[in-house]
C-alpha cells in the first residue's frame, strides 16, 4: 500500500488576522454584526463648509488687496520710488464790461506738506512741526486737524498749509528745515484785488481748499485754492486752472535721482463781467461817505441796465478788502471783520431783507387799476387818517396816520407825494371805494415774481416774505385772523412784506422797462433773457410811470428835477421796531432817462436819521455821473459818426 502525501501551499498568517479572528470571535460573543462603522455625514458637511468659508475669506481678502486697493498699494509702492511737485495754474481774469482786469495773478510762494514723508518717528515728527509753526506764524492744529485723519496720514498728495508767504519766511524755511521733511515750499500763484473793498460783495475772495471743498471738488488736488465767495465762488469751475504735475524719482534717503517730466499746467478761463467799473468805485465811494456821514451801520446800492438785466454796479456797505482773506493775514483785521456788529461780510443787495414801504405802491396803482378799483382821475380827500370802527364793537375804533395832511389826491400825486390813505382805500377799501383785498394783492406781487429768488449768478440770495392768513397764524399765534388792518399795513409796503434790495430794483426796472423782467446777471456771456412779462394795459402802466415822474417834479424828491436829464422814481421809508423803538429804512429806485430808460438805480441806507432825504444826494450823484460819463459821451460819439 502506497502512501499518500497531499502537497499543502505555505501561507504566512498577517498578525491583522489573528486580530480580525480574535474580533470576529468577540463579535460573535456580543451577537454584533459588524466591525466597520461609516463617517457621519453631518461631520463631513461641517468639514466641507469650515473649509470652504477659509478658502472664501482668502480669496476676498486677495480679491481687497489685488482689486479694490491694488491701484492704491501700488501708488504707495510707486511713491516710494517717485515724488511729484503740484506745478499751479493760474485762475481766469476777472474783466469788467470794457475790458478792465478787475483781479491779478503775481506769482508767489506756498507751504505745502506731504503726510507720507513726514518722519515716521513721533518726537521727530512733533519738531519738524513746531518748526514750520514757528517760521510760518500758523497754528499747530490746522496740521494736527489734517494728521487725525489715518488716509491723510498715509497720503502721497500734497496738501496746501498756507499762501502768499513771505520771502522772508521762505528763507527762513530753506535754511532750518531738511529736504526730506514731509514739508515744501512751492512757486504758485497769488490773487490780487487791486480795488479792495469797492467790488469785494461782486468778486469774494479764494482761500485753500477746506474738508468742505473736498467733498464738492473731488477732482482737486488738495494744494489747491477755491474761491470762497462772489464770483470766485459761483464760477469756480470756470476760473479754476488745471494743476501741473513735476514727476521725479528718489532714493530711500529721498535724493533726487532722475527727473521724469512734467505735466504742464492750464490756466483757468476769463470771464467778462456787466460790471461798469468806475460807475462801481464811484457810487462805492458816494455810498461810503454817506454812510460815514450819517453814521448809520449800513447801505446796499445797484444799478441795473433796465433793457437787459445787466448789473452795472452792486454796492453793501460796509465792506472788507479780500486781500486780507486770500493772504490770510493780518489776523487781527479778520477777526475784526468776522466779530463786527455791522457784518462787512454780509452781501445786503442779495442777501439783505427789508420791507419796501412806499416803493411797493407803483405796484398797488397798477394793480388798482387793472381791477378796476378806482379811476386813476378821480380825487379823494385825505385829512391825514384813516379811522375804521371795530365791527365786533362800535366803540372800539382803529386809527391809521398818515405821515402828513395830503388833502385833494388823484393816482399820480398819491404816488408822487406818498399818501399813505389813499393806497389803504385802494387796498383794504374805505368808504365806497371796495379795495384789493388780500388776495388780489398777492395776485401782483407775484406777477412781479416778488415771490421767486430772481436766480442771480452770486450765492446766498435770500427768499423774500410776502405774508398772508398761514403766515399770519404761525408769527401772530395768539392772535392769527386776519383783519382789515392787515390789509392796510401790506398796501403800504409793511406788516410782514420783506424783500431783498436787488427784488425791489427788479422791480422798479420792470416798471422802466414797460411790464418786462429781465433776470439780473453779473456776467456777459450770460444770456439776457425775460424772467417775466406783465400781462397789463400799457395805457395802465403809462399813468403808474407818470405819477413816479411826478416823485421828481413836485413829489418827495424834487431835488433830482435839476439834473439835466428827465428822472422817475418812488421813495420809501419803511417804519420796523428795533429794540422796542420804532425806525426807518430810507429807500428810493429811480430809473432814467424818463424817456428812454437806460439805467435803474436803487440804494437803501439802514435807520438813517433824515429818512428818505438821506438817500437822494446818492442818486443825484450817480446818475449825473452817468449821463455825463457814459449817455452823453455815447451821443455825442454818435452824432460826430453821423456827421
């Protein structure tokens, strides 16, 4: 008998099956059925999202850094290697109507600082800034204001500190501070009013550019001047040049190492204003004067070209020189200005609110007798007042005084000598004439746009107050009906009517002009254009314009019926409570050559002593000067070109 072998494979047993055997057996003993266990799906998800808000915030931030500020990192990192100095533009000339330069640009100096080169050591930084306060006469918190800022801090752009230095002062800062300083002095430009205060209300003055400025002219380098008032203010954009740039690069130490160019600068655009020049220093200094006479603590005066709207000459008295603004300095004279309780700095023709008084009553006879309220012939008798009995209670009666006994009046001698009776019979009614009434009142005012700003091209023009039942409940709450006495006081050019002295001179040249409203503009290029146009009789408008001749003639202004030429005008002397004392403004607007007007010319003086008297030797002045100076040299030009 064979023996049989069976030829059995050796295999290796791996020690992880003696541990799957052992758990395989520990399996069965605990009747588990399996030895693997899957990962939860919730722990996955958390996993998943942890990394992908990681990955989000990486790429947003390298999306911030390369993106939204990548242009600025790489301006920081070129500024490092490249510095550029702001090479100025001068600002447009500002020309009267025939051509006269009314401002000058002189080159000058200015300080600027530029926030990235400072020394970035604090104690280092303190000293280089006490020094330039010391040399320059500056106050340390106009930079501590600009380095409070953390973009300022890093900036790269030259920021103006002050203008018009001294030479003195910019010798004094090129032999004390370093190069590399963070400060510069640069050459530039300074603005110059050769007439001072005579035209400071029509030009205002350029300071550096403020916070506020920056936000309006992002587009401005931040060593820039702005104008801050007049026309610098309103045609900035015009005047304004456009900035230079000198491009060089440095080393780490700052040391030039190559100059890589310039960007040349423009110069801003001229203007040519409707200013007539020596009319405006003329009636400037007449206006002045009598101010200084009377000792009143202010005046406004304009004259407008009535066919065109054109302004000719804008007076506010007092006034400032604007050199002192642009420098800045003396500082005691701006504090002066600034702290003065007559406000040199207030434009009173545009900004300026005052009731018209009797200069509104041309307005109420052309309204009369559009409505047929009165026949301008008929004549009725003034003793001096006006007594209404109350109709509440018979024995309460109301008394309105007249300024003087006018007797027998018709239209044009009520507007000639002012009768204050006759325009509170046309107004609220007396006897068996009926009256406007409010409403038919208001329905002139603004048809004369007393209601509307008339949009001239300076800022700050203030809106006028033209009262009725509203506005009487709000400023008379305790009282707020309202009454027939009101509508007396408003037929008068009081009771609450406020308008601006430019308003009231509009409104004399609309009568000039026979019923049209040409908008008041300050510059040529402006077009003249009709604001509005009376819907009125001309036949009307004729007796109104007869009975303002009538003023000069045998009215409240005959001195002005020697001038040489034909004059027509209303006074005004508005009666207002002032410290508990009742006073009076004295107005006029008078327009001339009656005939052919070409000029309207209103001035107001505040509280003055003789009232409207006061302001009469002003316009005698003036127009004469005109006629001699501007008509009648204008004739006799012509006649010889005919000849």
């Amino acid at each position: 008998m064979k023996n049989f072998f069976i030829k059995r494979e050796k295999h290796l047993l791996d020690p992880e099956e003696v541990l799957l055997d052992k758990k395989a057996e520990e399996a069965r003993e605990k009747n588990l059925e399996r030895l693997e266990f899957p990962i939860s799906s919730f722990l996955i998800k958390a996993v998943f999202g942890v990394c992908l808000v990681l990955f989000s915030i990486i790429f947003l931030r390298l999306f911030y850094l390369q993106v939204v500020k990548g242009e600025d990192y790489q301006r920081r990192a070129e500024n490092n290697r490249t510095h550029y100095y702001i090479i100025s533009a001068p600002r447009g000339i500002i020309y009267d109507r025939y051509g006269e330069p009314l401002v000058f640009n002189s080159p000058s100096f200015s300080l600027v600082m530029v926030p990235l080169n400072l020394p970035k050591k604090e104690q280092e930084r303190a000293d280089i800034i006490k020094k330039i306060v010391d040399i320059f006469n500056i106050e340390k918190t106009e930079i501590d204001v600009l380095l409070k800022d953390y973009e300022t801090i890093y900036s790269f752009q030259p920021i103006l500190i002050k203008s018009n230095l001294d030479i003195e002062e910019v010798r004094r800062f090129e032999t004390t501070i370093k190069s590399n300083s963070g400060f510069s002095v640069i050459s530039d430009y300074s603005r110059h009013y050769p007439f001072e205060d005579a035209l400071a209300h029509i030009l205002g003055y350029i300071g550096k550019i403020s916070p506020e400025d920056i936000l309006k002219y992002k587009d401005y380098p931040l060593a820039s001047v702005v104008g801050k008032d007049g026309l610098e203010a309103y045609y900035e954009r015009t005047l304004q040049g456009k900035a230079g740039k000198r491009i060089i690069e440095v080393d780490a130490n700052f040391n030039i190492q190559k100059d890589l160019g310039s960007i040349e600068p423009k110069k801003g655009e001229d203007i040519i204003t409707t200013i007539d020049k020596d009319l405006q220093i003329v009636f400037y200094n007449t206006l002045k004067e009598r101010v200084e006479t009377l000792g009143v603590q202010g005046a406004a005066g304009i004259i407008l070209d009535t066919k065109t709207g054109e302004i000719l000459s804008l007076i506010s008295v007092p006034s400032f020189d604007p050199n002192v603004f642009t420098k800045g300095s003396p500082r005691e004279l701006i504090n002066q200005y600034l702290q003065s309780s007559s406000f040199p700095l207030f434009n009173r023709v545009i900004s300026g609110l005052y009731p018209p008084g009797s200069v509104i009553k041309p307005l109420m006879a052309l309204a009369a007798l559009e409505e047929n309220i009165i026949d301008p012939d008929r004549e009725i008798f003034t003793d001096g007042k006006i007594v209404i009995t109350s109709p509440y209670d018979p024995q309460q009666k109301y008394v309105f005084n007249d300024w003087k006994n006018h007797g027998w009046v018709d239209m044009r001698k009520a507007i000639a000598v002012s009768c204050n009776v006759y325009f509170w019979a046309v107004g609220g009614g007396w006897e068996e004439i009926s009256g406007l009434g409010l409403a038919k009142i208001k329905k002139y005012w603004l048809a004369f746009n007393l209601d509307k700003r008339l949009g001239i091209d300076l800022f700050g023009e203030a809106q006028s107050v033209l009262p009725d039942a509203q506005w009487l409940k709000k400023h008379r709450p305790d009282d707020p009906s309202w009454k027939l006495g009101d509508t007396y006081n408003i037929s008068i050019g009081e009771g609450g009517v406020i308008l601006t002295p430019l308003q009231m001179a509009a409104y004399i040249s609309t009568i000039a002009n026979d019923g049209i409203l040409m908008q008041p503009h300050l510059v040529k290029e402006t077009k003249n254009f009709e604001l509005a146009k009376l819907n009125v009789s001309q036949e009307n408008l004729k007796i109104v314009q007869e009975g303002m001749k009538e003023v000069i003639n045998s009215g409240t202004a005959i001195p002005l019926k020697y001038l040489s030429f034909q004059v027509a005008g209303k006074s005004g002397s508005p009666k207002f409570i002032s410290e508990g004392k009742e006073k009076y403004h004295a107005l006029f607007g008078a327009y001339a050559p009656y005939e052919d007007p070409k000029i309207t010319v209103f001035v107001l003086i505040e509280s003055p002593p003789s009232q409207v008297v006061a302001t009469l030797p002003i316009i005698e002045d003036v127009l004469q000067w005109y006629w001699d100076n501007r008509i009648n040299k204008q004739i006799i030009t012509n006649n010889e070109e005919y000849e």
